[in-house]
C-alpha cells in the first residue's frame, strides 16, 4: 500500500525529461530538472528503518589518503538517521542537514583493479549503477569492489542496455527495469533498492516500471564529476544531502586520466568544502 500511495503520486505530478546522457559524453552536465522533483509527492515513512543495521565504516588505514593524493584523511561520516527522512520518489539531493555528500558511479564500461584498492584503502562507500551490456563482462570486478572497504558499497539499476526509456512503452521500460533487477539479483544476491533511468530522463511509465519492478527510489544527481572537477545543478557548491554522478570510464575517455584520478580530483573538491562521503543507501 505505502508503495502503491507513492508511485501513484510520482505519477501524477513527473513529466518527461530527455537530458545528454552519460553514455555519449565524458564530461556531461546531466542536470535535473527542478520541477520534476519538487512536484513528487514525499514517502511518509520507512517501517523498515529502524531495523536496518548502520553501515559505520571502520577506520582508514595509516597513510592511505596520501597514498591516493589526498591532502587529509577523508571526514568521517556521521551516523545514518536511525529512521530515514520523508524524501519523494524521484530524488537527486537527500533531505539532511548531515553535511555529506554520495557519492555514485554509472554504466561499468571501467574495470580497473587500483580503483578496487582505493575503495578499500580509504574504505570509501559509492553506488555502482550498472548497465548489463556494458558492465556484465565485468561482475567479478564489481563484486570485488561490492566487498571492499568493508562492504559498504552496493550493485543498482542503470537497466540492460542503458535505452532512452521515454521513448519505449511500458512493457520496454519494464523489460529493461525489471530484466536489470532480476541479473543483478542473480549474480550478486541483492535486489537493487535504487534506480538511475539513463541519462536522467524518464517519464509517467518509467516511475510505473520502476515501481512494479521493486525499485524504492529513482536516484538521479545534483553535481556530476567531469574529468579535472565538479559541476553543480544548483550553484557554485555542494549542499547536503547530494548526490554526486561520477562514471566508469578509463583514460581513453578521461583524456588519459585514470578512474582512481577523476575519483582523487573528486574526494579534493569534496574535501575543500568541509563534506564527508556517507553511505546513500544507509540515507534512502
């Protein structure tokens, strides 16, 4: 009942959004829009929260945040709220005051062994939207950072074949959303929780498929990591609660950076504004 309430408001008030998408560019702005967002009606309550266990990362090994060039330990995350905040559906900035920021990583086209180690090395929580045709030659990999760092990472949605779903009919849409929930569970023996819709653009039959498919939130992004920095869809700076879009992608995209660069460029930028990097699902 509480989902049916919550996709049926979703329904009523999203509109489409066709955005540049993360699969055709390495340095996309991927924004979303406003409206979209503030018109989904919020979820009450999560009866489920209070028996979640928190996600407490253990401590950083010595010296690894200069290892990986950064100029300080990462900040520590506080404590997840013991219940989760009324937030909507459709979600790009998680409503906190917690001062933190999440961090998320799409498609799977990147498989780099050193990113695995500084996951671990700085224990630090992302979210790994994959697509199936991109990151399916790939699951070990991501199951290796799936375990790293404490196992405070997580596999999600980003469909089988990251398709344009507003331009497909319900039944598309479901196949691609409910087809990535089923290999995903498969191979990692979690059901995604979350949903990212390829380039951020969705319709009234996406947040349905979503729904019927068992997603409890569509996790789109207020900043997006380009190749040297962040850009912002609101300001010049981060806000609590956002959550940030990086993607897997090697030095033949990243104009011969590598993934573990892009990420250190990243953590500096989050640094600099006084952010730790908490876990969105302990928050969703």
């Amino acid at each position: 009942m509480r989902r049916a309430h919550r996709l049926a408001a979703g329904l009523l008030a999203a509109g489409a959004l066709a955005l540049t998408g993360c699969a055709q560019s390495v340095e996309p702005i991927e924004r979303l829009g406003r409206k979209a967002v503030r018109s989904v009606a919020p979820k009450t309550r999560d009866t489920q929260a209070a028996a979640r266990p928190a996600h407490a990362p253990p401590a950083p090994r010595a010296a690894a945040h200069a290892r990986w060039g950064l100029p300080a330990p990462l900040l520590p995350a506080p404590a997840p709220p013991v219940r989760k905040p009324a937030r909507p559906f459709v979600v790009d900035r998680v409503p906190t005051r917690d001062k933190v920021v999440f961090l998320t990583f799409d498609d799977g086209a990147e498989r780099d062994p050193r990113f695995v180690r500084m996951v671990d090395e700085l224990n630090l929580p992302i979210s790994m939207f994959l697509t199936d045709s991109v990151a399916s030659p790939g699951y070990d990999h991501f199951d290796r950072l799936r375990r790293a760092g404490g196992g405070l990472s997580t596999v999600q949605n980003h469909t089988i074949d990251h398709t344009y779903l507003p331009g497909l009919p319900y039944t598309g849409q479901r196949a691609q959303i409910c087809g990535q929930q089923d290999r995903l569970e498969a191979r990692f023996g979690v059901r995604p929780r979350l949903f990212r819709p390829p380039y951020g653009a969705y319709n009234n039959q996406t947040l349905r498929a979503a729904g019927d498919c068992g997603a409890e939130a569509v996790v789109l992004w207020g900043a997006s990591m380009q190749i040297n920095d962040l850009r912002y869809a609101h300001g010049d700076r981060l806000r609590p609660g956002d959550i940030v879009l990086a993607h897997f992608r090697g030095p033949a995209e990243l104009k011969g950076a590598t993934i573990t660069e892009m990420t250190t460029r990243m953590l500096r930028r989050i640094q600099e504004q006084g952010f730790a990097v908490a876990r969105l699902e302990d928050y969703l």
